[in-house]
C-alpha cells in the first residue's frame, strides 16, 4: 500500500521538484567544502546559511499552502509552530553549552545562572539527548495543533474568525515566551550556541550539513505533501475548500479531515523552525511575532497557493527581495513587501506558478488550434470530397 501510495505522489512535477533539491543538497555543500576560495564556483560559507534559511522558509510555506491552499484553512498562526520547533532545538544546543558558559554552570544555562534559578526546570529534562530534541519538535508543535483545531474545527469556526484566533493564539504565545520565569530566556532568547551532534555550529563543515539537511527535509516535504493531495483524502481536502458545507451533506467528516491537514502542517512547521535555529544562531520570542505568520501568507500567495512548487518560489523570491532591501533600502522594505501583496492580490490571484501555467497553456491551446483550409482545399470540400485527401488524387466522398 506504501509502494502504491509513493509511486501515485510521484507525478512528473514532484518528480523534478525532489530531484531537484537533492541535487542542490549534495551540490552546493561540495562547491563549499571542495572549491577553494576564490575559485569560480566557491559557495562562501555565509552564502551556505543564508541558502538554507530561505530552504527552511520554503518548507514553512509548503505547510501553510497545505491547509490553506488545499484546504481553504487561513492560518495566521504558522509562526508559532515555526518557533516551538526552533525553541526545541534551541534547548537541546543550549544544553550541549555545559560548563563552556559565562558563568561555568555545567547544568544550567547562563540566563537561568544570571536570574538565580536553583535546578534546571522539569520541562528542560531530556534535552541533552538529540533524539528527545527531536521528538519534542515534532510532538509539541502537532500537539498544540491538534489540540487547537479539535475545538476550532468542532465548534465549526471558519473564514475570519479562525484567522483571528490563530493570530491570538500566537500573540498569546509572544507574551508568554517574553517572560523571564518562564524559563525560555526571556527577550534575549537563547544563543551563544556550541555544538550539534559533538561538531561545532559555526565550522564550515557543519553549516554545510545543516543545508544539505534543510534542502533534504524540503524534498521530503513536497514528497509527504505530494502524497497527501494526490491520494483520496487530497480530493475530499478540496472538496472541503471549494465546498465545505455540500462536503459534509455527502457524509464526510470535515472536522477530521481539517485536523488530519492542520496537525501534519505544524509538524512541518516545528521541522522547519528546527533547521532555521543552528544556521542562524538564535532563536527569541521575535518568532512569535504575528506580522512573521503573515509574511508566509504573502510568500504563499506570491508563488501560487494551492500548488507544490509555488509557496517554495515565493518563499525563496520574496526573502532574497528583502535581503536585498534590508540592506540598501531598509526604511522601505515593508512599503516594497505591502505593494507585492496588493500587487498579488489585484494582478496576480494565481501567483507566479499561476501566471507561468496560464502563458504555456495559452501557448499550447493556440498552437493546437485547427489551420485554415486554403481557398482550393475550401473548393474540395464545397464539392463534397474528403478534405483529408487534398493533394493531386482526391478521393471522391462515397455515395450514400
């Protein structure tokens, strides 16, 4: 069943898609590793982690466009599964730390030396071991979904209304993170990371790992993705877009099936927050903050919602315009990145794997349009003769 279901999710499109970025994950971390500087083809090792947070970026937006552009979920709340994730993985680098602190505690980390916290926190236990790390950027991220979509979508909560409890519940989350006795580092958040794994965070070595992990994680994404709206529950998921209240007259429950989207979704979400963290070196409660969730909508809608490959274009598209203005025209960057998004949503609703998809088939719909017969061909037909037999001995039509 696995075999079917693998081979059903790999059209032609996913197909390149995934080919695509294992490529990139085997390519770009040997033009770091093996090219020396200053020889064409040398990726600098700063380009290597700025690549891979736009990667972790593009997985973060294929999560969103499964529950809103398959099925019809506005989640303005994304963020906060992003940051869970990266909090997890966060906890676990911060206590690979050990005694190489400021303050040269080997069980507590610096921020809680520095507030006079007695004994680590019960809920930071197991984060030494890598594969408890791991579990928890996957359990907690999913829980917290589930958990919130079961009432949401039970109580019918649609449209509107459910985008505005998601940005709540992510502003809630902002608030609390930012407290100092919560046990999360407070404003500062956590850095000052070490090692991952026994390998140093910042070694050339390691980011390249760290990209060729984010670039893996992106294929396999598509690849879940992929299997999820090609199988009989993708079509029910858009049948409940498209259709939510004729969905549940036929007899399917809609409730589970938007908790089934929803709760996969933040999965990838925490996922992609866990990539983000090490290649960055930081994570705070910054984010939390709701304008973050509402740059993927727009990542979203700029590449296509509703497709595989357009939230990963939008993503990467959009994050390299703002490296680009942050750093020439910082004071007009939101300016640039509100336009885009009136700009989409008036010229451009299908994004830009929309707007390619609309030129080819246009293209292609004219060039298989039917020629017009020439004047003789016109005369042959007029006088009843096969118009497939133009040439020096036509065929008379047969007589009735």
């Amino acid at each position: 069943m696995l075999t079917q279901a693998l081979f059903r999710a790999l059209d032609k499109k996913a197909i390149w898609v995934i080919g695509i970025f294992l490529a990139v994950a085997a390519l770009v971390p040997m033009a770091n590793l093996l090219i020396p500087p200053g020889q064409f083809g040398h990726v600098p090792t700063y380009l290597v982690s700025l690549m891979g947070k736009y990667l972790a970026y593009a997985i973060l937006a294929l999560a969103l466009d499964l529950v809103w552009g398959y099925c019809g979920i506005l989640s303005l709340g994304h963020g906060a599964f992003f940051a869970l994730g990266g909090y997890a993985m966060g906890m676990y680098l911060m206590r690979q730390i050990g005694s190489r602190g400021v303050y040269g505690n080997p069980v507590l980390p610096d921020f809680m030396v520095f507030l006079n916290w007695k004994e680590l926190p019960w809920y930071w236990l197991g984060f030494d071991n890598f594969w408890f790390a791991m579990a928890m950027v996957v359990f907690v991220p999913g829980l917290l979904a589930f958990i919130f979509g079961f009432f949401a979508f039970r109580s019918r909560v649609t449209g509107v209304y459910l985008s505005i409890i998601t940005q709540a519940m992510t502003f809630a989350l902002l608030l609390a993170f930012f407290r100092n006795d919560m046990g999360f580092g407070g404003n500062n958040g956590l850095t000052d990371f070490k090692d991952i794994l026994g390998a140093p965070v910042q070694a050339p070595g390691t980011r390249a790992a760290l990209f060729a992990a984010t670039a893996i994680a992106l294929a396999l994404s598509v690849l879940v993705c992929s299997m999820i709206v090609n199988s009989k529950l993708g079509k029910v998921m858009v049948a409940v877009r498209d259709a939510e209240s004729r969905t549940r007259f036929l007899g399917y429950r809609v409730e589970y099936v938007k908790l089934f989207a929803f709760t996969v979704s933040a999965i990838m979400a925490g996922i992609a927050g866990a990539l983000y963290v090490p290649q960055i070196g930081i994570i705070n409660p910054g984010e939390f903050e709701p304008g973050n969730s509402i740059e993927v909508v727009i990542w979203t809608a700029v590449g296509g919602r509703g497709t595989l490959i357009g939230p990963i274009i939008g993503a990467i598209v959009v994050n390299l315009g703002k490296s680009w203005f942050t750093t020439t025209l910082p004071e007009f960057w939101l300016f640039a990145l509100g336009a885009l998004f009136i700009f989409t949503t008036l010229f451009l609703p299908k994004g830009i794997v929309g707007l390619w998809t609309q030129f080819f088939g246009a293209r292609r719909a004219k060039a298989e349009q039917p020629t017009a017969p020439t004047p003789a061909q016109s005369a042959d037909i007029e006088r009843g003769e096969d118009p497939d037999s133009f040439g020096d001995n036509p065929q008379p039509k047969p007589a009735e």
